[in-house]
C-alpha cells in the first residue's frame, strides 16, 4: 500500500474514533469517506456493522465509482446508503476529497425545522451565505441513483455544509481535518438553536456586516489566522486525545 494511501486512512480511522468521542456516532449507520490519489478516484469509507469506536485504518474499504469494493477488508460489507451520498460528491466536486455525514440528534433536529438553521450565534453565523440545504428523497440507496445528481446539485459548487432535511447533516473539505471542523462547528450551531427553542422571548438579529466579519473570523480560526491548513490545529489537538485514550486507530 502506498504511503500516502496508509496515512490517509489513520487519519481517516482518527475520525471515526473522535466522532464517537463526541456522542456523533448513530450505532454504524453513518458514513465519512476520503479520496485516495490517483486518477481512478478511489475512496476510502467505513464497513458497515463496525462502531466508529472500534474503527481501525485496516478496516477501511476502498471502493471505486460503481461502488466495487477494490481494497480492504470485506467481511463487513459496503454501505450502500453510504456509498450512494458520498460517491454522488466525490465524483461532481473535485475539491472534496472527504465527505462527512452526521445523523446528530441536534443536526436531525434542525433539519426538521422548515426554517433551517437561525443565524442567531456565532456558530451558525459562520455559516452566512454558505449553506446549502437538500431536500429529502426517502433514504437513499441504489433505488434511487438519480438522487446522486440532485445531492451534488444541492451542495452546489463552493458550499462546504449541507442540511440534508429530514436527514441530518453533511460538510465537505480537501482534508479529513477541514471537513471535521466544519462539521464541528455545525453541529455546535444546531445544538445552540435546539437549546433555544421553547425559551420565551425573540431571537437576536445581528447585523449583515457582523455577519459577514463572522464568516471571515471562522475561517480566519480554522485555518490558525493563515499558518494552517483549514481545521489542521484543530483536528491535530483531538487525534493527540485519541492517541491517549486508545491508539489501535492506526493498526
């Protein structure tokens, strides 16, 4: 295996493990993948049936566009809901390399919500004018390939974050960090406007231009004022506690 493939998928496996860390995880029935260079555009994604919390860089199957399993273990077969989301980006945005979806319960919550997520904290504001929404099909598989088109069409070309309605959440990044941090930061947003709801009185209303300085100050963050790439530190501090509470990640 080459290298480059080896390192992509102890990061990948750290992924998995911090998603569990946080409470992200729904039992195995959701799915991060990350594209292995070369031309073949190849992914990598998690088995179905293995918890995120036993997830090992091994473990990780390697699927082409078709969604043949060309590399890893396959005794736990591919999700195909999983394989139908994520090979519908890798293949219509060239910039995301990692694919991250989430079912949280503050994620679903919000994507119940008409209204979809309220710019009214500094989390969601981060989100100014970069949000995309999906509306929902049933849940996806290969019953339903056309919807590959309309989740990349939804996404649209720059968006990073996606709420999938009646579903829960997606975020895209060129690295496993950039796509877990934008995940992070959405998901934080939705748990703030799930904790609001049902408490009396009217929401704030900052201003466009506080706004748009928010967008700039979240990236201005992931990306440790320039001297990072997007979600890097971050990312870096959570696979240190991984490495501390259990490091088989990286078998």
């Amino acid at each position: 295996m080459a290298p480059a493939e080896w390192a992509l998928r102890v990061q990948l496996a750290c992924a998995f493990r911090i998603n569990a860390h946080l409470g992200w995880e729904d039992s195995f029935n959701t799915h991060t993948s990350m594209r292995v260079p070369g031309p073949e555009h190849h992914f990598l994604i998690n088995p179905y049936g293995l918890r995120f919390d036993e997830i090992k860089a091994s473990d990780l199957l390697k699927v082409d566009l078709q969604g043949r399993v060309v590399g890893g273990k396959t005794i736990n077969p591919l999700n195909e809901a999983g394989f139908i989301i994520h090979s519908a980006i890798h293949m219509r945005r060239e910039d995301a390399h990692c694919v991250l979806h989430t079912h949280t319960l503050a994620g679903m919550a919000v994507a119940a919500m008409r209204h979809g997520l309220l710019p009214i904290n500094i989390f969601s504001l981060g989100f100014h004018e970069c949000l995309s929404y999906h509306e929902f099909e049933g849940a996806s598989g290969k019953h339903n390939l056309s919807e590959q088109d309309r989740l990349a069409e939804s996404l649209g070309p720059v968006n990073n974050a996606m709420i999938m309605r009646a579903h829960g959440l997606l975020t895209v990044g060129r690295t496993v960090p950039e796509a877990f941090v934008w995940m992070y930061r959405l998901n934080r947003a939705c748990e703030v406007q799930v904790l609001t709801h049902g408490a009396k009185g009217s929401y704030v209303s900052p201003s466009k231009a506080a706004s748009e300085a928010t967008v700039k100050g979240t990236r201005d963050y992931m990306n440790t004022y320039g001297t990072r790439g997007l979600g890097d530190e971050e990312f870096a501090a959570f696979m240190r506690l991984m490495d501390q509470k259990d490091p088989s990640f990286r078998d």
